[in-house]
C-alpha cells in the first residue's frame, strides 16, 4: 500500500473480520461499494467512516443509504452490487444484475405546475406556456359571459318605469295614517315634443359628447366600482345614456357589483340599438324634476303650467337644472328632506345653475348669444301645492317622518327612490296626542286671537309645539301650524325663533357640572381649576343694568369698546340672589354674569350635549348668548328638556321606527343614550326648575298639573317678539312657542313682529298663553297614565360663589384667627349684556350690540353699589350693598320675563 494512501481504519472489535471490514470502505463520497461488498455501508454516500457490528446492521445501513440518493441516479441499467436502495438500480456498479426496482416514470399533467423537472425557485416559477394559455382561456370566458350577458338584458321601456306604489305611513300602534306616493306623475310624450333648447340644454349641461359618443364611460364606471369596493360613495352615470339606464332601473337600486354590470351591458345594448334621439327622449321622460314630476311633460306642467313643447330657452334651462337635484335647486325649497334647502338657498343655487348652463349654450353653439336670457330674467316657478289628503297635522308629520328616514337611514335610499313608493314607514306619533295638542292650540286661539277684531296685533300669529319620550326620544306629538296645505313651513321643527330664558337652564346645568372660572388663572381652564357652583348656596347680582365684566374681573366691551350694562324685564332689581331664585323669577343679569364666569364656549357645549343642534345656536361669543339669543326648534327644546327629565341621558328625538319594503326591513332604530351629565346634575336642575312652578311667584305657576310634579321654564324673548314655555314630568317633555310672522315668503322683508296687544294683552309672556296651551294638552295627554315622581336631587358638592358683584357675607367668628388674611373681596364679571329695549326702542341685536341696554322687566332689588365682578369662591369680610325694592319678570336682549 502506497504512503500517499489513507490508513484505513483500525480494527475495533479486533480480529481478521474487523480488519477485512474496514479495508473494504471505500474512500469517495458517492463511490460505489467495493466489488462484492457485503456491508453496503452508507459511508459510501457521505464519506463517514463506520463500523458495523453484525451482517444485520450492515444490511440495514445499506437500504438507507440506498433511499437518500437520488431516483435518476440510482436509476439504471444496474449491474453492480447493492447500491441503489428498495426502489434505485444499482447504478455505477460492476457486472451483475442490480438489485433494486428503477424509478416510478413521470405522467404528464394538464397543467404542469409546479414544475416537474425543475428544483428550488425554478419550481415555482409557471413557463411561457402555461402563462400563454391561461390569458387567452380567461379572455375567451370574458368575451363568452360578456356575449350571454348582452344577449340577456333588453332596452328599457319608459312605460314600464311608470310604476304606481303607495307609501304607507302608520300611526305609532300601526294604524294607518296615511297612504301616499302611489300615483307617478307621469306622461311619455315623443323627441318632437321636447323643445330643441330642452335637448340642448341638457346636453351641454351634463354630456357635451352625448351625439358622438358609444353611451359608456370606461373611466367613471371605473370610479364607481373603485367606489364600491372601497366602501365609497357610489356615482351616476356618467353619460346621458347611462343616466337613462339608471332611470329605468329604479326598481332595483341596489349598490353591487351585479347591478352595476347589468347597467353596463343596458348601457352597451342601448348605445348600439338606440338612435341618440330616441335615447334623449327616453332620458328626459324618465328623470326626476322634483314636486312628484317625472319626465319633461310632467316637469313643464308642474313648475310652469304649460306643455313641454311651450318651454323656452331659460324655462329649458331651468328645468335642466333640477336634474342635478330638485331638492337643492327647487325655490320653493325642500326643507322637509333637509333644512339646509331653504327656499332662499335654493334660489340662489338654482340661479347659479341657471345661468351657467345658459352660458355653456352659447359657449358650445348650441344657443345664439342675441337669444340668451338676461340674467335678470330668472324664470321663477308656480309656487307648489300640496296633496288633500295631507291636510291638517298629517302633511307635518308626513314630511317629518319622511325627512328623518331620508336622512337616517343607511341603505342609500334617496328621495326619487322613496318617492317611487312601495314603503311602509312606522312613525313614532300617537293619533290621541297629536289631536289633544291641535285641540290644546285651538282652545287658546280661537278664545284670544281676533285677527279681524285687531288687524294690528292679532295677524300673523303663530304657534308651534312637540311632544316627546325623555326615555326614548320618540317624537309623540307635534303642531307645526294650521293646515299644511296653507302653511308651509313646520312650526315644530323650524321657526327661527329666539327661545329667550328658556335657555337658562342649560347655564345652569354647565355651572354645576363644569363650574365657573378660576380669576386668577387662564382662559382655558379645566375641571380641576374650576368650582362648582352650588345654585342654593351661590348668590349673583340682579341689579338691573349690571356692568358686565369677563370671568377675571376685566369690564366687557363690544366691538366698539362701549360697557353693557345688563337689564332685566321690566327695570327690576333683585339684589343679590341665589341661582334657585334668580330662575324663579327669570332675572337675567345674574345668568348673563353667570355664562361669563363659566365661559361661552363651556355653555354653549353644555346645550348641544344636551340636545340642541350646533347649527342651530348663535355663532356669537357674546354674554347674551346666555339667556337664549339662539333659535332652536320646538322639537329640539322638547327633547333637550327631556334630557334632564331622564337623569342626563339624552336621547336624540326621532320619528321614525320601522320601514320595510317588499325586500323586508330596510331601518330600524336603535335608541343609543349617551349621559352628558350625571344624574346629581341633572336631578339639580329638575329641582330648581319645579320651583319655576310650584313657587308662589314663579313664572311657570301657570302650568301647574294638580297631582303631577312639573319642572318647566319659560322664556319671552327682546322686543316681546316670541314667547314659550318648555317642561316637562318624568313621562313627558313638551316644548310650546308663539310668535308672529308674515306667511308670505315671497316678502323678502318680513321680520318676526312684535305682540304687544296681541290676543288684547298688553304683552306676551311665556308664562300666558304658551304656558296655558302646555297645561292644557300636558294635563288631557296624562290622564290615564300612572303618576310618577322626579328623583329626590343628589349632592353635586358644590361651593358657594358670588358672582357678578354679589357680596359675600362675613365669615362666622372663629377661635383662633389664622395668621392668613382674607383675600380682598372681588366679585367676577358673569356674562355679557343683554339688555332689551322698550317697546319704543328700534334696534337690531344682531348689528348693535348696544341695542337693548334700556326696558325690561325687573326683579327685587339691587345693590347700590357697582362692585367689580370677580366671582368669590370663600367668604369674605366685605359688607354687603344696600337692597332695593322690586316686582317680577324677566328681560334681557333676548331673554323676556319667561
């Protein structure tokens, strides 16, 4: 044996047979065993060395290391000795048969993938082939459903749109209050009727293209199916034929993926079957223009009186622009779906509108300039009638629940569909409360209110009033005005009268749940450095004609740098008084001081948390804010009162329970609470608030209930414009005002009047006739219910703080002094003016803020002195001012005796 050659391995177990073993491993890794190898050993493959102790083991190594190689290698012609394991030849051998089985052979797939004949990455990776095949398999199934799927669908007929259903409104025990939306009006008239201009206009307007183009847009049905899938608003059409296939499709408006192909190939079939002009007239005797009008027919007869064919150029352009909305660009306005769509802002968009279109006419060619209505020359509509059978209560409260349910629910449902019908809609309204309250405002108008025997005062008088569920916020009763078929707008849901004192007690609510200012510290104060008030053991200045001052004791000036000074209704003083009593009686200074101490922005989100709408408070930060120059709706008031009636749990007021349609349920209501104050706060409020009524000399003794407890406020407002009275019992909250305005809204200048002598009074007071008209429907509306009682009020741990220049007493004697001095008494400015004016007085609030710094209506007393309005949180040892003398009521900018 050369040296240059391995030693082979000594013998282990020592012996010839051990010696003879070890010489006959082989030395390459993949070598195969000697010629006549017994062993087989598996160092043969990964180049171990090993010893085998019997002839068994040595066979047993053999077959493993024979199923570790590789099928192909050990595949073969097999001569050789025992290589290749239970299923290789024994490739690479010598002369012999092998002695394994060869590999099992490949059988080819329809689609190879994975790889066969590749390994790693390689494996994974399809080849051009199967790539090839698969795109030209998926294109030729496209191009197949696509062929089927055009075959399918058919022109829509415009007749067959016309679909006449009911909506059904029910009373709240599912009686039936009225059935309405069932007649489409409707009538298919052909191209040559329609005006040129109406084509013209609308062309240029919504599809310039609209002649050349194949119907479809790749990109914006592209858009609505990004849309879709990301959850996102879906859009229109985006062509005039496909407008026209939406139209047809109104039956199924459902926002998937299937609707919007079936669209597609309509749109598709439409474009290649139709003429354009028959396309055009099929678009313009299927769209919606408003007013229950479908088609251009209905449209000119509806807005002008007139057949289509009679429409001119601005009437055509007009028409085409409440395509892109009736709700918003209809000058009668559509406050009944949304109240942003006054018949104000819908003149003006529609005149916007109007005219654009008229200037893209003559921009495309399509209207000669010399032919061009003047700007000036807006064709204003007929003015709309209303449906008989609405008449009385019903058509408010048919509109409300429609309203509420288009703008609530969650399945995209818009006023065309709605107005297709087929809906049943539950409403929360109870027959007998809606009749007892209609009753209640008649009882009170018909015995005061002369309109031919005082022309001057008794004419445009108004009332408004709602009902609702503090537990649920359900919306039991309204009266929005005599007749919905004579008086448009819903006294209930929107008048734009000040609701005056009837929002102190969200000022009060605020003090005893965020507190009042620390002075000495920054505007922006938390509730750690403010102090809750205690409404019994805190006492304000109601001195009429208070200096207001800011929470540090700064004096407050308007933009033109001139001092308020607060008044109150009637010129009465009270003197220093506790909050209880300052509500009692309705004095405003101590509330308007009160609002400045604890901030503006603090009330202000106090009362929406309560129930009001934010868009509905005046946006001015100014003290008067504090006794109600702000215009919630009677349903608002009803509903934030109901907040403190249900221990600060507010609900918001509802008036629609249950809608389906011949798919099923498509809204149901969920009441969803939320608790903006604790049930300490708002059981102190209630408190304060039955002393409005029950006290001798509250403003609210009016709408006392024999055997029911009553918590109520009311509220006169400046110039004796508005008066109301909001209140309310465990089981019920009802919110009533009057005012006087002009129902012509055609007269651009008419203002909220005043009702001195109005129903032969010398003024009107919240604590008259709305206070009778709340007893009266309160009183019918629970009579055969159960007699529930108000919560006995918790403790807020309050403190008491003079405000507004109130002087605190002096402090109790004690037995050691203590080495710190007192502080020096100071007393914080609480708010801003909000004097009234006199009868006499002409002002605008809104432009002057000096106007109502004189008149009004006082309280009993007021200091003498003209202290600094630093609120005092401890007592100090000033000496309080000397008291006057006076009567009763209320006042203020917008705040009147109550």
């Amino acid at each position: 044996m050369s040296e240059h050659r391995r030693k082979p391995p000594q013998p282990q177990g020592g012996g010839r047979a051990g010696s003879r073993r070890a010489a006959q491993q082989p030395s390459g890794r993949r070598a195969a065993p000697s010629r006549g190898s017994t062993s087989g050993s598996p160092s043969a493959s990964y180049g171990e060395e090993r010893s085998y102790g019997s002839r068994a083991e040595a066979r047993r190594a053999a077959q493993r290391g024979g199923s570790r190689r590789r099928v192909d290698e050990g595949a073969g012609a097999g001569h050789g000795g025992r290589g290749g394991g239970r299923r290789g030849g024994g490739g690479g051998g010598y002369d012999g048969p092998g002695r394994g089985r060869g590999g099992r052979p490949y059988k080819k797939r329809l689609i190879d993938y994975p790889r066969h004949n590749k390994y790693g990455w390689r494996r994974w990776v399809p080849s051009w082939k199967l790539v090839t095949g698969l795109t030209l398999g998926f294109i030729g199934s496209l191009m197949a459903a696509a062929t089927i799927a055009y075959a399918m669908v058919e022109v829509p007929d415009p007749q067959l749109t016309a679909k006449a259903q009911n909506n059904v409104y029910l009373w709240a025990d599912g009686s039936q209050m009225a059935a309405t939306g069932g007649e489409i009006n409707r009538q298919i008239i052909p191209i040559d009727q329609i005006p040129k201009d109406m084509q013209n206009a609308v062309i240029s307007a919504e599809n310039k293209t609209f002649e050349n183009d194949s119907g479809i847009d790749p990109m914006g049905i592209a858009r609505a199916l990004k849309n879709m899938a990301t959850g996102g608003q879906t859009q229109g059409g985006s062509t005039i034929t496909q407008q026209y296939v939406k139209n047809a499709m109104l039956g199924d408006q459902s926002q998937t993926l299937t609707r919007k192909f079936k669209e597609l190939f309509i749109s598709i079939r439409v474009g290649t079957d139709l003429e354009k002009p028959e396309i055009m007239a099929g678009y313009l005797n299927t769209s919606y223009y408003g007013r229950g009008a479908y088609g251009i027919q209905a449209a000119a007869r509806t807005y002008y009186g007139v057949d289509a064919k009679k429409l001119n150029a601005g009437q055509c352009a007009f028409l085409a622009s409440l395509l892109k909305g009736a709700t918003y660009y209809d000058p009668a306005g559509s406050t009944d779906i949304d109240s942003a769509a006054t018949a104000d802002a819908n003149k003006a968009r529609a005149v916007e509108r109007w005219n654009w279109i008229l200037d893209e006419m003559v921009k495309d060619r399509r209207l000669l300039p010399e032919n061009r209505p003047k700007s000036t020359a807006f064709p204003m509509p007929n003015k709309p009638t209303k449906d008989a059978q609405l008449g009385g209560q019903v058509g408010y409260l048919v509109d409300l629940a429609k309203s509420y349910f288009l703008n609530n629910n969650d399945k995209n449902i818009d006023a065309n569909m709605l107005s297709q019908g087929g809906y049943t809609i539950r409403t929360t309204f109870e027959k007998d409360k809606v009749e007892k309250l209609k009753a209640a405002v008649k009882k009170v108008q018909d015995a005061n209110i002369k309109p031919k025997k005082r022309p001057d005062t008794d004419t445009h008088v108004q009332f408004g009033g709602a009902s609702v569920d503090p537990k649920t916020g359900a919306i039991v009763a309204i009266y929005g005005g005599v007749d919905a078929t004579k008086h448009f707008t819903n006294n209930a849901n929107e008048t734009g009268a000040q609701v005056g004192s009837t929002f102190k007690p969200f000022v009060l609510a605020a003090a005893m749940r965020d507190g009042v200012r620390d002075p000495k510290l920054q505007e922006e104060q938390g509730k750690s450095e403010r102090h809750i008030v205690d409404p019994d053991k805190s006492k304000y200045s109601g001195k009429n004609k208070l200096k207001i001052k800011d929470y540090d004791g700064s004096v407050w000036r308007n933009e033109k740098q001139q001092e308020w000074l607060q008044t109150n209704d009637g010129g009465e003083s009270y003197g220093d008084i506790d909050l209880r009593e300052a509500m009692v009686h309705s004095a405003n200074s101590p509330f308007v001081q009160l609002g400045m101490d604890i901030g503006i922005k603090t009330v202000r989100r106090a009362a929406v948390e309560a129930g009001l709408l934010e868009s509905s408070l005046n946006k001015s930060n100014v003290p008067s804010f504090s006794i109600g120059i702000s215009s919630p709706s009677a349903i608002r008031m009803a509903g934030a009162y109901a907040t403190f009636a249900a221990n600060g749990k507010q609900n918001d007021p509802f008036s629609v329970s249950h809608v389906e349609n011949e798919t099923g349920t498509v809204y149901e209501h969920e009441v969803k609470p939320t608790q903006p104050f604790t049930t300490a706060v708002a059981s102190n409020v209630t408190d304060v608030l039955r002393s409005v009524v029950d006290e001798r000399e509250g403003t609210g003794k009016n709408a006392r209930i024999p055997g029911r407890q009553v918590a109520g406020k009311t509220g006169t407002t400046d110039g004796n414009k508005s008066a109301w009275f909001v209140g309310y019992t465990p089981q019920l909250s009802t919110a009533i005002d009057m005012y006087r305005l002009d129902d012509n809204e055609k007269n651009k200048k008419r203002k909220f009047l005043e009702m001195y002598g109005t129903g032969g009074q010398d003024k009107i007071h919240g604590a008259s006739f709305p206070s009778e008209i709340w007893q009266t429907y309160m009183s019918d509306a629970l009579k055969d219910q159960p007699v529930e009682t108000f919560p006995e009020p918790e403790s807020i741990d309050g403190e008491a703080v003079w405000g507004g220049g109130a002087s605190s007493p002096p402090p109790s004697p004690t037995a050691t002094p203590s080495g710190t001095p007192s502080p020096t008494p100071s007393n914080t400015p609480s708010g801003f003016p909000s004097g009234r004016p006199s009868p006499s007085q002409s002002c605008d609030p809104w432009q002057d803020f000096t106007c109502g710094t004189t008149g009004g209506n006082g309280g009993n007393g007021g200091s003498t002195t003209d202290p600094t309005s630093t609120p005092t949180i401890s007592p100090s040892t000033s000496s309080p001012g000397t008291n006057g003398n006076g009567g009763n009521g209320n006042g203020g900018f917008i705040g009147g005796s109550g």
